[in-house]
C-alpha cells in the first residue's frame, strides 16, 4: 500500500458515494464547486471522504474536475458508444 492510502481513516460507504454520484447527476449548472456540491447533498460528507469520492469518480472518467469545479461528463448511451468507435480519429 502506498503511503497516501493508508493515511487514509475512512473509507466512504457505497452509499455515499452513490449519493454524490446521483446529486452530481443532477445538477443543473454544467460546473459545480465543492462547497456548493456539499451544500446541494441530501446528508453531509466529510470533506476528506467527498474529496476521496470525487478522485475516485475522475479516475472512473464519470466527472471531471478543473480549476473552475466539477463537470459530470459520463454519458451510458450506447448510440455515443457506437459512433465513438465509427468515428475516424483527427
């Protein structure tokens, strides 16, 4: 294990990180900041769990974070799917 894991105290429950994953969802505003985002969940998160979340939701390619907030960019649609594959590279 690396050392920044096991600093590491708690560990989200999957129901938290369901619950971030689903208010990210929908949210209206194409970028969200951290502190808006804890203000816009049902229940609150510790800010070391929700940043713990939120890097394991960039690693899963489903938000993106930038210097302006959070962006939800994962899209399941198997028609983008398709064409993605289709689509010639620039």
């Amino acid at each position: 294990m690396s050392q920044k894991t096991e600093k590491i105290i708690h560990w989200p429950t999957l129901n938290t990180v369901i619950m971030v994953e689903n208010t990210l969802k929908k949210i209206e505003e194409s970028v969200i900041k951290i502190s808006e985002l804890k203000r816009k969940l049902p229940r609150q998160v510790n800010h070391n769990t929700l940043m713990l979340i939120l890097q394991y939701l960039e690693n899963s390619n489903k938000i993106l974070v930038g210097l302006r907030g959070i962006t939800w960019i994962h899209n399941p649609s198997p028609k983008l799917r398709r064409a993605i594959a289709k689509g010639t590279e620039i």
